[in-house]
C-alpha cells in the first residue's frame, strides 16, 4: 500500500473551481481519498497497537491478512478499501483511539471485517475471527451475516472462506454466504445493486441501507423492500439516459465518483440528499420522485464530492469563527465552510438547468428556465458574500473568484420573462420567510431592495459558541509494522 504525495495541479485548480473537472480529474480526487482510507486504516493499526488496545492482536492478524490477499487480488483489496464506509469507520476508531468519542463498531476489530470482505470477494483460502456488534457482522462492500442467539456485543465468529465460497460460524450454527453476495439467503441480506446503460456508459451502484458506517446522518432510513428497489431502478434508468444525453460531463464525472447509494428518510415534504467527507463516493437520498428529480440530485451532490476531496488537499477556508450567512438554499444560517459548499453545489446544480432548460418544453420549459436564473443569481450574491467574509484562505479566495466568473459568463444569457417572474417570486419568498423565522420583529423592506441581480437577500451575522474540529488525516505515518 504504497502511497505518493497527492498535489492538485493549477491547472486542475482553476477548471474545478469552474465548476468542472471532467473524469480524469475527479478519477484523481478519487484517488486522493483511497490514499486517505489507506492511511486511516494503517492509522487504527498503529494506533491499537500505541495504544495497547485489547483488540490489537486481532487487528494486526486481519491487517497482515489483507496484506497477504492484496498479494494475489489487489483489485478485490482495493474495492474494500475504497468503499465509502470504510473511510467513516476507519476515521472515527482513529479518533475513538486518540480518546476522542466513540460509538458502537469503531473499534480495531473492525479491521477484520475489511479482511473478511476481502476474502469473499476474491475467494481467498482463510479462516478469520469477525466480531459481532449489535447481534450482527458487516462486510463492507457486501452486506451482512445476522445469526439468532449472538450476542449483541463483544462476540465474534469465525469466517471461512475459499474457492468454493464462504461461511460464518458461531456455536454450530451456520451461514452459508450466497455464491452472489448481493442477492439475501438465510441468514444473509445482501446489498442490492442498481445499473443502467446509455451508449457506451455504464454506471453501476449500490444500495447500502445496512452498514452502520454508511452515512453519518441523522435520517437514515431502514431497508427498503425489493418493491421500493424497483423504483430506485427505474428512475436510475431514465435518469442516466437523460444525464448522458444532456449533461455528459456531469454523467462521466458521477461515473468516476458516485459508487453508492444509501436510503435516507423521507422529509414531510420534497427530498432530502446528503454527501459526507467521511463517506466519498456515496450519496444519501431519500427515494427519488422521478428520474429528473434523480439527475438533478445526483449533479448537485457529485458537486460536494469534488470539493469534500480538493478539501482534503487544498484548504479553501479558515476554522469558522462562529459568524453565520444567509444562503438562498436553506432554511438555516450557515458558516463559511458550509455556504462554500452550498454555493459549490448549487453552481452545478445551475450549470444542470443552464443545460436542461433547453430539453424542456411548456411548463417544464418554464420551470427549468427559472431553476437557471434563480440559481444563477443566487451563486453570484453568494460568492460575492464569500469573497468579503475574510473567512477564506488565499486559495479559497482564487477558487470562489473562480466560481462568480463560472456563473457571470451566464449573466447574459436569455431567459423568458414569464421565468424570470417565477424566479424572483420563488427568491423572494425564501427571503421573506427565512427572515420571519429568524428575525420576526424586523421589517422585509430593507433586503428587497434589487440590484441587477435581483437579490433580496442580505449577510446576516450571527453569534453561536458553537466550533468545529477537523482530523488532521495527513499526519498520520505509515511506519513499518
């Protein structure tokens, strides 16, 4: 697991911070993450074992037995390692390791799991003690084994595998794990897979509503039935047609970035989607409602990915200093940080409706030439709020004044009066009621008053305690066992 130094090229800078990148770029961005799930799993080793953890000889058997099955199936290993939740696991036992919080899983016994996925997958001859945690064994990237009578924690199974498939054993009872890992069996729930087909593109998927590590949110759904699968299918299938027929960049750069799909609760009203810097690759969502409801989605979030890995490398802001924003997007304040990503997100969520707006017709030709002006006027107020905030570093100064050049070069462009009505009404509502809920003794006149790009709304400061950490991934050391 040899890793070099990622540095992000100028050149690679400026196209991203336009909006873009392509595949090969974010192919590399995908990259820069393995190297980082690569360092926090050498990290929870070397911490368990600094650390004197009880389950450190554990840890280092499973360590030294993914190393032997990289040997003979590096790509089986890779595919492991570079699975979403890993990244969250590994993460939080390294924190939980340096005494930070901890919760159920992340612990260094988890490195087995990684091991035994690995072992599946390439059908690796071993035998490997897994733990139980909360009466059940996750594989990453495959599913889980539950078996009635475990404990709920701190007991383990043994895993065989070998070229006839693989089994799980606990106290004479047995788990055969199917010759197709993502399809359920007794004792086995597998995670579905989704793919769709345009041309020459493929995009293939996940459902991970099982793993405990696949999305640090706080509305994470339960398992959806093969029913509601299904669905997700088909609108995956019309959702691809449409992204590579209108949006091919985008489509190439979901491609190379987007490997999961994780169900997240329904909201009373809309959709709710999510990415995390702890889970690359992955995309929290509640059921789309249709395959355009889906391409857009996935154009938004595919936006955060990019800038949650350049994060990783680059630092775009200084640690908030507790004063928050208004963004036109959401309901609450947002610190710099935050409304970075936000105006991130919603340039290519402009970008989309800059495209789309001309593959629609009557009302849904209206609609998606608002969606292009609202956006593209809120992107633009919101950079220039950013670039006088103070709270971005010199390079994240170059990569937001990247970004209101992106969005100005689509000031001129036309829009029907009948959307530019639409927008400024859906703007100005938003406005209206953030202020309400926020401010509810204060008078609207004030923010709106219009300028060229008819915005209402203003920079709010507002005080808060609150402060945000971050783990320093780059000092960690891959010393020698």
């Amino acid at each position: 697991m040899m890793l070099g130094r990622h540095k992000i090229a100028e050149e690679t800078f400026v196209s991203l911070a336009a909006g873009g990148g392509g595949s090969s770029v974010v192919q590399y961005l995908a990259d820069v993450e393995y190297s980082k799930h690569v360092l926090l799993v050498r990290g929870v080793m070397d911490a368990s074992r600094q650390s004197g953890h009880p389950q450190n000889g554990l840890a280092r058997r499973a360590y030294e037995l993914l190393a032997s099955i990289q040997e003979q199936a590096p790509d089986d290993v890779d595919t492991v390692l570079r699975y979403p939740s890993v990244g969250a696991w590994a993460g939080r036992t390294v924190l939980a390791l340096w005494g930070g919080e901890s919760r159920a899983g992340a612990e260094p016994a988890g490195l087995a799991m990684l091991a035994a996925a690995a072992a599946v997958r390439s059908r690796f001859s071993c035998a490997i003690e897994v733990p139980v945690v909360e009466g059940v064994i996750t594989l990453p990237s495959l599913g889980q084994v539950f078996i009635p009578g475990l404990a709920a924690h701190s007991d383990v199974a043994q895993l065989r595998s070998g070229p006839n498939g693989a089994e799980v054993v606990s106290r004479g009872r047995f788990v055969q794990i199917p010759e197709d890992p993502h399809l359920d069996a007794p004792g086995w729930r597998g995670l579905r897979r989704l793919d769709a087909q345009s041309g020459s593109k493929t995009i293939r998927l996940l459902i991970d509503d099982l793993d405990p590590f696949r999305m640090p949110a706080p509305s994470l759904g339960t398992r959806i039935t093969a029913g509601e699968a299904e669905r997700w299918q088909l609108n995956l299938h019309q959702a691809w047609e449409l992204l590579v027929r209108h949006h091919h960049i985008t489509a190439d750069e979901i491609l190379a970035c987007v490997k999961v799909l994780t169900p997240l609760a329904a909201p009373s009203h809309g959709q709710v989607s999510a990415t995390s810097r702890e889970t690359f690759g992955c995309v929290g969502l509640s059921c789309p409602a249709d395959p355009l409801t889906l391409a857009v989605t996935l154009a938004h979030e595919v936006q955060h990915a990019k800038l949650s890995a350049l994060l990783d490398v680059v630092t775009l802001t200084h640690p908030d200093d507790g004063r928050l924003y208004y963004a036109p997007w959401r309901d609450d304040p947002r610190p710099v940080s935050a409304l970075l990503q936000g105006t991130y997100a919603y340039l290519g969520v402009t970008g989309f409706w800059r495209r789309q707006r001309h593959a629609e017709v009557g009302t849904d030709g209206v609609r998606a030439h608002a969606e292009f002006a609202r956006w593209r006027s809120a992107v633009s107020a919101v950079a220039e709020t950013l670039l006088a905030s103070g709270g971005l570093t010199s390079r994240g100064e170059t990569f937001v004044a990247g970004m209101a050049a992106a969005v100005r070069d689509w000031r001129d462009e036309t829009v029907p009066e009948e959307a530019m009505a639409l927008a400024r009404r859906d703007a100005r509502l938003h406005v209206e009621r953030w202020h309400l809920q926020h401010h509810p003794t204060a008078s609207t006149d004030g923010p709106a008053e219009q300028s060229e790009l008819d915005r209402w709304w203003v920079e709010v400061e507002v005080k808060t305690l609150t402060k945000r950490g971050c783990l320093r991934v780059w000092m960690l050391r891959a010393e020698s066992a």
